[in-house]
C-alpha cells in the first residue's frame, strides 16, 4: 500500500509505500494493529524505521500510544535552509561542499559550467534535516562552475548557488 501527504499547491510532501511482509513489521497485517512511526527524524522509507503500534485498532480511532519528539541527543536543527561556500575554493584534489536543511525535503545538488550545461548531478534525493557535507573529485578541467542546491517540501522551495573554480 502507500499513503501520500500532499501540500496546500497539490503537490506531493511526503509518501510511504509499506507491506505487511519482511521487513516490515508482521503484526500490522490489516487485522487490527497499525504501524507508528518511532521517531519524525528516521526515514518513513525504511521499514526499520516503523513499529506495530500497542493496541488493537490503532490510529485513526484512537490516542496514539507514544511520542514522536525529537530526543535532546539529536543535533539541533539549523534555522534555515543554507548552501555555504565550498572549501578550499579554488581548487584542484577536491573540494568539500556542506549546507543546512531546516526540514525533510527532497534535495537535488546540480553543477553547471558557465555556459549553462550540466556537468553533473552530485545528489537528487530525500534527506534528513540538519548540516550535511560531502567531498567532491571531479572528473572534470580547470574553469569556472556553479553549484546549484534546489530544496523543496511542505510547500516550499529553496534555490542557492555558489560559483567554484577548479585550477590546473
């Protein structure tokens, strides 16, 4: 089955497609439990992430049976969506690329040349919130590129650019 969250603009939040066969939890087969979420900060994707709620009937009917806060462990969750500059910038072994999601979103990290053409896609997928870095190599020659992150969920998008230059 699958269950989809849509925004106030029509489009598509969130979704989950779940099963009641390994791995997800068995005893949520449609005779009486329900699957919970145990934690918002997991991904609804994984079925690890999901647990057969304590009484029968579950929800929608009745209170939920436990909290889905975010525990003091987790890192706090940055304000708002950022792209920083990458680091070292110029560069020539690499650079590393970091930014901040304020929510879930889906999240696609795009490079152009200056003309305007893809020289590649580094990430295209859900994410978690929270401050995110990664280490590029690429397979390209020196010049000027731009980086573009594209965020979006919940009915808003986000969009920032960096330029980047790769030496010799």
């Amino acid at each position: 089955d699958c269950i989809r969250l849509y925004g106030p603009d029509g489009g598509t939040v969130d979704s989950v497609s779940y099963g009641n066969t390994a791995p997800w939890p068995w005893d949520a087969d449609g005779t009486g439990f329900t699957l919970s979420l145990s934690n918002v900060m997991l991904d609804n994707a994984d079925p690890d992430s999901w647990t057969v709620s304590g009484q029968a009937g579950g929800t929608p009917g009745n209170k939920n049976d436990f909290s889905t806060g975010v525990s003091a462990a987790v890192s706090p969750q940055p304000a708002d969506f950022c792209l920083h500059p990458n680091h070292p910038n110029p560069f020539n072994c690499g650079t590393r690329i970091s930014y901040a999601l304020n929510f879930r979103c889906w999240i696609r990290m795009e490079v152009f040349d200056v003309l305007g053409r893809s020289a590649g896609v580094l990430l295209d997928g859900r994410q978690e919130a929270g401050s995110h870095e990664f280490f590029w190599d690429p397979d390209l020659p020196a010049g000027l590129y731009v980086c573009r992150m594209t965020a979006s969920g919940f009915g808003r998008t986000f969009v920032a650019s960096r330029k980047m230059l790769r030496i010799p």
